[in-house]
C-alpha cells in the first residue's frame, strides 16, 4: 500500500525572516550578564519617568511610603531584641516578662503599622497603576497614528508596532507593580542585613550568598525566555496568520467554498505543535537552571545558619540574641526571594519596553517633521518632475523618471495593465507617498517640505476597497469631512443622489441611522459594491480640490457605474470651480470624455493624449481599447476582470 506523501505546509513552520527591529534585540539578548544588568535601569527609568509625569503627588507618595514602611521593619527587628534581651538575659521570670512588655507593645505597634502601611502603599499604587498604564498607551497610539502612510507598506514596521503597542505596554503596567514590590523587598532586606550586621557583621556577608544565586538564576532564566520569543516570532506570526484566515468572517466565504477548513486547521496544529516543542525545551531548561540556582541559595542558607551556630558556640553572640538573628535571617530569606522575582520579572520586562522604546523612536522617525510651510488650497497645477518610488522592501521601483503636469479643474484618466504604477501615481500627487527622487509640486510648493495637514484637507481619495467604517450609514457619509458646515443637509443628499448610495441607505432596517459593522448586535453588513458607493459618496461629501478615485466602480453593475461616472462628472465641478480629478480605471469605456489619459507600463508614462489622440496613435491605449471593444461588439460585454493582484510593495492596481 502506497502511502500518501503529506500535503505541503501552507504557510510553514521555518522563522520568517528576523524583522530588523528584532536585530537589536539578537544582540541584546546575546549580551552578557554585566551588559544585561546594565540595561535594567534604561527600562526603570521609562516606568519612573512616565510614573512621574504622570502623577508627581503619587510617584513621590508611594516612594515615601515604601521607606517608611522598610524602616518601620527595620525598628520592629531591632525591638525584638529587646523583647528577646528583655526575656532571657538571664532566664524569664514574672518581672522581667512585666520589664519586656514596653518592648513587645513596641513590636506589636511596629507589626500594626507595617500593616497599615502596606494597605496605604496599595492603595497608592491603585491610584498610580492605571494612570501611567493610560499614559502609556496614549503615548504609543499617539506616536503610531502620526507616521506617515507610507511605514504602514513597511511589513518589519507593521511588526513592531502590534509588538510594541501589545507586549510594551502590559509591560511597563507589570513593570510599575514588580518596581514596587522590588522597592519593599529591598528595603526589607537592607532593614534585616543591617539588623543581622549589627548583631554580629559575620551574619550579613553570609546571607549575600544566596542572593548571588538566586540573582544569576533569575537572570538566566530571563535571557532564555527572551531568547525563545526571538526564536519563535516568525512562527508566531505565521501562526496568528493562519488563526486570521481560519477564523476571520471576511475569509469565510471561500473557506467553505474551498474546503479549506480541514487544511487550515492542520497548518495551525502543524505550526502550534513546533512552537509547543519549544516551550517544553524552554521550560526544562528553565527548570534546570531555577533548581540550580535555588540549590546554590540554600547552600548559602545552610552557611549563614553555620555561622550563626558557631557565633553561639564561640560565645561570639548572647543566646538571648539569637531568636532576633533567626527572625532577621528570615525576614532577609523571604525578602531576598521577593527581590528576586521581582527582579526577574523586571529583567523580562526591560526587553519589551525596549520595543515600546524602539516603537517610540521608530514613529518619531517616521513622522512628517514640523514645517511652516502651507500647501495652496486649490492648486492650479500639480506638476511630477523626474518622480521615481520604490515600496519598503521591493527590489524595483513601482514608479520610474515620472514628469507630468495636471492643471486645476482637469479629468484626468490613469491607465495601464495590473501593477503599472496607476495607484501609486495617485497616492503619489496628493502627498500620500513621498518620492524617493524627483519632487511633486503643488504650484510652487514642493510637497515633501509642506505640512502634510495643509496637503491632505485638500484631497479626496475613492479606494476601490472603501475603509469599511463601524458606524452609522450617515456617519459612514459626513466622515469624509467632518465638522463641514452642513445646516439643511444639502450636501449629504447631494453626495448620497449622486453616488447611488441612496439605494443603499433606502434598503437599510433603519435607514442612515444603521450601524454598518457586524460587531454589533443590531450590526448590518453591505456587499462590496454597496461600499464601494458609500465609498464615492464619501468622497463626494469631502468636496476637495483634488479628487482622485480609484477603480470606484470595479464591483458595481453597468447601471450603477453609469450613474456612478455621471455623479463623479458633476462631482468635479463645485462652487468654486472646477476641481482637479483623477480617475483610475481599466473600464476604458468611462473615460473617453477624460480632459487627458496618462497610459503606465512597467511604472513609466509611455503615452498621453485625449482619446483620439491615443487611438490614431494606434499605441498600447489603442490596442487595450481594441481588446475591450472587441468584447462589446462580440455581444458578450467585456470580459469579467480578476480581481487585481498586489503590485510592488502591495498596492493593488
């Protein structure tokens, strides 16, 4: 019997490429235990700064209280002492139980006040948790939602943000909580080192040797989880990848269709099964090194009690001394081991607040710098000169040596093949996409020095695949210019007439006021082409001087893309003029009135003209022109159109 090869992995299993802000990280997470411990502070200092910007009163609070809490332990050690002099100096009698009662009503109110204390520092740390955990997260969106579109073609980017924004901000909330538990443990232990050093200085050296052993396991144990996550965040991705598409209702559809349910699942196992494989080696590892380290801190346990046996037999120590160096040598065991946690989870915590870090530079980076230049509101030319653009991480450039001018109030049409550059160009000449060479000139203003707010109020941008906005069809709507002064309505019933959407709207169990989004209960959802109408009347609604739609009708009928093209038409006339626009479009049919066609081939402007122009110039306008007429005439109507594949970079054209 044949046995039956199995089925390639979808997806794999192999570490995708090691994105480059995971590269730092390789080197950090390869440094050794100086480097490692020299980099804690950087994180602490994050958490303390955004602690104390966020809330001075509290920060400063909280650290009062943490000393005032370590010293009150300190002072109820030292009155065990007494209590324990009081005591047995010379063996307990009724009056010298009488003679330790200020003593023991000292330790009781010392215990009483440790207590009270510790609700206060909880409390203070309620107060403060949440603020900075807040702050944080404002900061990262923040920095995330201001970088320019481009970084979002940028897939190592993309990473570093989910990253950043997920693992950096948990841990930062963590890292306040184990900061403080750290702050306590410390002061605790320092008040019970000191207590033993001034019992006898033998005790406290003896005690730093279990510390040293649980400090190098707790660090150890940090490396090798953070080793792990470098390791496996390829197959994480993949593996969250699959999830998507095995799950998410936009892939339903052809998940069933397809039959892959069964496929999908076994990729996900496949993928889960590698990642289990390596967080059972992670955690016998893990293992091995804990047990070594706490077998090294019981031996040092083990020294400090020898010793302390030795100062009793040598008459070095009082024997009524000895109940408070147990109890000191316990407090230091249990604050020694809540020191360690802590500073363990501070040590894993550090690397993911550097991608909150690294998150923060990279965004700043990417961000427009301030200018005071200002775009003009209504161009009357937009000229390219020698534009070339190249997508984050393609090998060739989308777009090359691109010299054009448009001229305010023009219809311009952009044709071409699948992945000629159409939508680029147009992301292009409204300042959405800097050019890597050349410049693009609104009148005299080069767009790479404007403010991108004084380019970007000015446009308006139809995308063959709308953002499909989860709120009400009416918001759905007055989005594209929020705040637009609209008393009567005029301009909504204008954008919704001329965009067909009011098909849409009039089919809606609630009308404009439906929720768009099955999230919600009461939730409705719309075909592609009835968001794609939504999409145009949005765009209509913005009514700014350059409108550029792209491939607005690819998923409407042939009667809702006439009325279609006729509402953009009267769309590029408004108030104040005729207004620039851009179509982008394989329906060759629509465009024959277009002012000029651009024809893009491989990313270069080979041909330019009006229609005639362009059919006696019997070039590749001519010849796709031909294809779709031929279709026509057939009586068949024009072949039906795959759906466009990405282009360089990821556009889809």
């Amino acid at each position: 019997m044949t046995r039956t090869a199995d089925p390639p992995p979808l997806i794999g299993v192999d570490n995708l490429k090691m994105p480059e802000w995971a590269r730092v990280d390789e080197r950090v997470a390869s440094a050794g235990f100086g480097q490692a411990v020299r980099a804690l502070p950087t994180a602490v200092s994050v958490v303390l700064r955004l602690a104390w910007r966020t809330s001075p009163r509290l920060t400063l609070l909280a650290a009062v209280v943490h000393v005032v809490s370590g010293c009150v332990t300190a002072f109820g050690l030292l009155a065990t002492a007494n209590v324990f002099t009081a005591l047995l100096e010379q063996g307990p009698t009724p009056d010298r139980v009488l003679q330790s009662l200020p003593a023991l009503a000292v330790v009781t109110g010392s215990y009483a006040a440790r207590a009270i204390l510790d609700s206060a520092v909880a409390a203070v740390e309620g107060a403060l948790r949440p603020r900075v955990t807040a702050a944080a997260d404002d900061a990262v969106t923040a920095a995330v939602v201001r970088v320019g579109l481009i970084a979002f073609e940028d897939a190592d980017f993309r990473e570093l943000a989910r990253q950043g924004a997920r693992f950096g901000v948990r841990a930062i909330e963590t890292s306040l909580r184990r900061l403080a538990d750290l702050t306590s443990s410390v002061i605790s232990l320092a008040a019970a080192m000191i207590t033993a050093g001034l019992l006898n200085p033998w005790l406290a050296p003896v005690l730093l040797l279990a510390a040293a052993a649980d400090g190098w396991a707790a660090a150890r144990v940090a490396k090798l989880n953070y080793r792990h996550f470098l390791d496996t965040v390829g197959r994480n991705i993949r593996k969250s990848v699959v999830e998507e598409v095995a799950t998410w209702r936009s892939m339903a559809l052809e998940r069933h269709a397809l039959t892959l349910q069964e496929p999908l699942l076994g990729e996900y196992r496949r993928i889960s099964r590698s990642l289990t494989r390596e967080e059972i080696r992670l955690a016998h590892r893990s293992n091995l090194v804990r047990t070594t380290g706490r077998a090294a801190a019981g031996f040092g346990t083990a020294v400090a009690y020898l010793v302390l046996g030795w100062l009793l037999y040598t008459g070095s120590m009082e024997l009524a001394l000895a109940g408070t160096a147990v109890l000191a040598m316990r407090t230091a065991s249990t604050s020694l081991s809540n020191t360690m946690r802590a500073v363990n989870s501070l040590y894993e915590d550090s690397f993911y607040i550097g991608f909150y870090n690294q998150l923060l530079a990279e965004s700043r980076k990417r961000q427009p710098p301030p200018t005071a230049v200002t775009a003009p509101a209504d161009p009357a030319e937009i000229r390219l000169d020698g534009v070339t653009f190249t997508y984050p991480g393609g090998k060739t450039p989308a777009l090359r040596d691109v010299s054009l001018t448009i001229r305010r109030g023009e219809v311009v049409a952009l044709v071409g093949e699948n992945g000629s550059g159409k939508t680029t160009l147009g992301k292009l000449l409204t300042g959405l996409y800097p050019p890597d060479e050349g410049t693009v000139r609104w009148d005299d203003v080069d767009l790479a020095r404007a403010d991108p707010v004084s380019v970007h109020s000015n446009i308006a941008v139809i995308a063959q695949e709308p953002a499909e906005w989860p709120m009400t069809a009416a918001n759905n709507i007055t989005v594209g210019r929020l705040g637009r002064a609209d008393p009567d309505g005029q301009a909504w019933r204008e954008a919704v007439g001329y965009s067909g959407a009011d098909e849409v709207i009039g089919s809606l169990p609630a009308k404009e006021h439906t929720v768009l989004s099955k999230k919600f209960d009461e939730g409705h959802d719309l075909s592609g082409g009835q968001w794609q109408r939504m999409g145009i009347a949005r765009g209509i609604y913005r009514d700014a001087s350059v409108l550029v739609a792209d491939e607005p009708t690819a998923a409407l009928d042939a009667r809702a893309e006439a009325r279609v093209f006729a509402g953009l038409q009267h769309a590029s006339r408004s108030d104040r003029g005729r207004r620039t626009t851009v179509l982008v479009t394989h329906r060759l049919a629509n465009i024959r009135s277009a002012d000029r066609i651009l024809v893009l081939e491989k990313g270069r402007l080979i041909e330019q003209g009006t229609h005639d122009e362009l059919i006696r110039a019997g070039g590749v306008y001519h010849e796709l022109y031909g294809i779709q007429a031929r279709a026509y005439r057939n009586g068949s109507g024009p072949s039906p159109r795959p759906a466009d594949p990405p282009g360089s970079g990821g556009e889809g054209e």
